[in-house]
C-alpha cells in the first residue's frame, strides 16, 4: 500500500507493507533515510504525531514511538511548540552523502559519494544508542568497585558468560565463560590467536580466496606462512586446503566474506575431518552470521569441533563497529597463549563497555535490536535483489542468503576496476571483487578469475538510494563498449 504524505509536512513518499512486519520499523527506516538523504532538509517541520498517524492509518502511539527513536538518535528534534523538526545533522549520519571520500579500495571518487555501497557497514543510523547510553549509565552505578581494577586478564567474567550463553543459544555452540577471552574486536582477537597458534608450533595457515586482504596482512604480520584456498559455490574447497599443507585455516563458513556462499554440509564434514587428520586448527570468523534470511544461521563450527575450533565473534556487524568489542572462544590448550598475549599487548576492551555490552545482551535489547535490524536488512536485500534483476537480468546477484552484502556478477568482458571508478565519478561507491583477492607475499594481487564482479555492502544504504545506485551501475556497466574491456 502506498501513502503519500502530502498535507501538513513535506511531500514525502512513504511505502507501508502491512505484511512485511513492525509499521513503526518501516516508517522510521523510511524517516531516517529521507533525513540522510537530506530529502528532508534540517529544519523542515514533521507532521503532528495525529496527523500523520491518520495519513499512513497507523495508531498515533506507533509515530509517537518512531519520533521518539528519531529523537533519540539526534535526527529530529523537539521544542515545546514549534512541533518536531529535521535537525542540523553532523557526524556520521550526515556524512553518509559524502564524506570519506577514498574507499578500502584506493578509488578515489572525483566528487563525493552521494550512494556507499562499501562492504561491512552496518546500518549507522539504527545503532541503538539510547540502549547503549542506559546500559553504560547502568554499567557505571552498578560495575561493583573490586572490578575496576581490571584484574580479569580474560575480560569481564558478567560479559563472558553473557557471550557463550548467547553463542550457545543462538549459534549452536559449547563453550563456557571459562573458554572466553573478550577482546576489542575480531582484529584484536585475530592477532592475539594467531600469536597462540605460533607458539603451539603452527607456522602457515590458509586463508580464503577471495577473501580480505587485511586477514593476510595480519597473518603475515603474526609471523605465518599465508597460503590462499579457492573458494567455489559450495564455500572453502576442503580438497585444497589439505594438498596446501596448512595446519591452520581462517574462514567465514556461515557467509564467506565477500562471495557469500554458506559452506555446504557436506565441506563442514569435509573440513572437521581434515582438522582432525592433521592435528590443525580453525580459526571460525562468525562476523555477519545473525542476518540470515531465508532460514536459521547454520550453527558454528565450534560446536561441531571444539577442541580444534577457535570461534572469533565481534559486534562490529551486529551493533556498529565503533563499539569495538569482540571475543574468542578458544579449546583451554590455547587459551593461556592468547591470554599472554593480550597481557602483554593491551589488556584488551575497557572494563565498563564490557559491563554495558553484558547489561545490554542479559537484557534482551541486544536481541531486539537483532530483529529489527533483520527486518531492515531484509527488505533493503529484497530491494536490491529486485533492482539488480531489473537492470542486470535474473541470477546476477549472489551471496544474499545471510549478511550485509552481496556479489553482482558483471556481464563478461566489463572491467570490474573500471565500472567501480567510473561509478565513483558518478558519486556511487562500490568494490570490485578483484579487491578481495588475498595477496601474495610480495604485495601483489593473485590474477583475478573471471568472471567480473562488483561487492555491494547494503547495510548503510537507504532503498532509494540502492534503486538509484543499481541504474548507476547499469549505466556504466552495460553501455557499449569501448573502453571497459580487460582489467
Ligand atoms: C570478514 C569480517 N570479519 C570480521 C569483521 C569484524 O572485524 P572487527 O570486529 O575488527 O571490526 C568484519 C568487519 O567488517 C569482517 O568483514
């Protein structure tokens, strides 16, 4: 059903699916996009709460909530009467249209970005930060006085035992608070578990390919060997990695990052099988694996393979990455090393922020937030499933069962490294595929496999914006061809 808003505030579409779940959900998504997009510019004046509950025949109680959120979240703002006005925005959310101007891949777009499509940005303008605020101001009257002293090398016992109760509920795992080092995000928890694995005599370890080159710096960095894995349509190619001679591997088995492919069961067995055969271990990269659409995430490797899994979690996707708060779930042979190491380093997160993340997970918000951002992230996933269709043709978009972001796959013979910058002079930023290739020791890309292809982050982009930034791409990509071939 479409409404338009059209008497008593700005002449402003908003679209209710009365069967796509929370109308409140739908409508503040809609309000804070059109903020972002500066469709509605700082100062315009709201409808009355009456008012546009009556337009979009929705209860007055739903806007009054939205309005409420949008408050919250700095975008509008309220004065006893002159009504709820768009604020002056500054920071991240009005950033969205143009700020960082170069993307993780070098492009530099000659003006600004006005459409970001940049891989792992979860939605900035839905972080929950009126949760966050209660939970810190919790965090700080109840935090009982001995545990400011930071005396817990692991971490925060509250938080570890929050985090592997989740982990156990929600991704089938085992682990207890005892198997838990909270850390300040996967990196971290990556570099102090990479250390670990030196120590136990563990020298090269396989990364996927494609797959982010910073994995491979870090590895590299800890001292590894780094070999690259194929990565098909059924995920890591577990025949490859055993001819590789690795003892380790780093993967994304619930959404490879950046294809998307889930492992196939059939590799799980494949994968906890050579594990074992080789007396190895398997760093689970679980970053994105909350978003999954069509069914339940599948369960994590840890607790298939316990004593030869490390299980490296974050809510860098789930909340926002600025909270830079993470854990490992390590088998006790390896927990003293990564502690060491932590020691030694840093001794990881902040004390309180654990508290509060703790507070905000036993609560329940954290979960709430997890099922509204799905809903969001669902339906900007359908939009950009539809409009790719639309523009590209059936089964170009892969990798959409779960995450923030999906493969479109160009038309053979289109350069991917041209489209992402001619795009980018157009103010649409994307990543070629060809950026995730793990690099060679000496710096250098692998040669990029056909065929062409565009990695598109859907988590901080309204649906207007994923329509306008589809035909861009279109645009630049189908036209005829003069100067596009090769690369
Ligand atoms: C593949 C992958 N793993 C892990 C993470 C989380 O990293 P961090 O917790 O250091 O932000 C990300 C975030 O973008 C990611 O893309």
């Amino acid at each position: 059903m479409t409404v338009k808003w059209a008497r008593g505030g700005p002449d402003l579409l908003v679209v209710l699916d009365r069967d796509a779940g929370s109308l409140g959900t739908q409508i503040q998504d809609q309000l804070r996009a059109a903020i972002r997009e500066q469709r509605l510019a700082a100062g315009e004046r709201l409808p009355s709460t009456r008012h546009l509950a009556g337009l979009l025949e929705v209860s007055r109680g739903t806007v009054v909530d939205v309005y409420e959120q949008l408050l919250a979240e700095g975008y509008v703002e309220s004065a006893v009467g002159s009504g709820t006005r768009v604020a002056a925005m500054s920071g991240p959310a009005a950033a969205a249209p143009g700020a960082s101007a170069v993307s993780s891949s070098g492009v530099a777009p000659s003006r600004l970005v006005a459409i970001d499509f940049e891989y792992g940005i979860p939605d900035l303008g839905s972080v929950p930060l009126t949760d966050w605020s209660w939970a810190i101001s919790e965090a700080t009257r109840t935090l009982p006085t001995a545990e400011l002293g930071d005396e817990d090398l692991a971490g925060s016992r509250h938080l570890r035992e929050v985090v592997t109760s989740y982990h156990r509920r929600v991704r089938s795992g085992c682990a207890s608070a005892d198997d838990a080092v909270i850390v300040s995000g996967f990196r971290q928890g990556l570099t102090f578990a990479l250390a670990a694995l030196k120590e136990n005599g563990v020298h090269r370890i396989a990364l996927e390919n494609p797959g982010p080159r910073e994995h491979a710096l870090i590895a590299r960095r800890a001292g590894l060997e780094v070999v690259s894995v194929a990565v098909d349509d059924q995920g890591l190619d577990v025949q490859r990695l055993r001819e590789s001679g690795a003892r380790a591997v780093l993967l994304t088995p619930a959404h490879q990052c950046p294809t998307g492919v889930a492992l196939a069961p059939s590799r799980r067995r494949e994968l906890v099988a050579w594990v074992d055969d080789v007396d190895g271990l398997i760093l689970e990269d679980d970053y994105d694996a909350e978003f999954r659409y069509d069914r339940q995430p599948v369960g994590s490797l840890q607790g298939l393979s316990p004593a030869r899994v490390i299980a490296l979690g974050s809510v860098s996707k789930t909340l926002a990455p600025a909270i830079r708060l993470g854990w490992v779930l390590a088998p006790p042979r390896l927990l003293a090393g990564i502690i060491t190491e932590k020691r030694l380093s840093s001794r990881g997160a902040p004390g309180l922020d654990q508290e509060a993340l703790a507070l905000l997970m036993e609560t329940g918000r954290f979960d709430r937030h997890l099922r509204r951002m799905r809903d969001i992230y669902r339906h900007r996933r359908n939009v950009l499933a539809a409009e790719a269709e639309l523009a590209f043709g059936p089964g170009r978009l892969r990798g959409l069962a779960a995450g923030c972001h999906a493969v479109l796959q160009l038309p053979d013979g289109v350069s991917e490294r041209e489209v992402a910058a001619t795009a980018a002079t157009m103010g649409v930023r994307v990543n070629p595929l060809g950026l995730y290739r793990v690099p060679t020791a000496d710096g250098e890309s692998e040669p990029s496999a056909p065929p062409p292809a565009l990695v598109l982050g859907f988590g901080n982009v309204g649906e207007e914006q994923i329509r306008g930034g589809i035909r861009t791409l279109a645009t630049v990509a189908l036209r005829p061809r003069a100067a596009a071939a090769g690369g």
